[in-house]
C-alpha cells in the first residue's frame, strides 16, 4: 500500500482503508460523505480543523503499515 503524504486527498485516503475514517472523526472532520471533504488535502483538511497535518501523515502511514 502506498504510503499518504499532506498532499493525498481525504477521499483517496478513505477509498485506500476505510478504517482510517477514525482518524478524522478524531480531529472534528464529521462529514467525511461530504463531497468538498473529500476533495480537500490531508494538508487542507488539518489547517482548517487546527491539527499538525506532518503528526496526522506519521499517524496515518503507521497504521496502514501495521495492517
């Protein structure tokens, strides 16, 4: 599996491992069906919801690798 980086959109993310919707619930992104949610960046998304998009992309990519 690929690894994400800040510049992956959240729908790709979502399609990739569904199991990594938590991970935006966690940071207040409830509205993950939402079509503008899922064309924003990881990167856009973070700014918008004030979390550290490079701790999130460390996060993210730890858990794909563990699967």
């Amino acid at each position: 599996m690929a690894a994400i980086t800040k510049d992956t959109i959240i729908g790709d993310i979502l399609d990739m491992d569904q199991g990594t919707a938590p991970f935006f619930l966690a940071m207040g992104m409830h509205c993950l069906g939402c079509p503008a949610s899922r064309g924003e960046s990881l990167e856009e998304a973070c700014m918008v919801h004030g979390v550290n998009a490079d701790k999130l992309v460390g996060e993210i990519n730890g858990y794909l690798a563990n699967k």
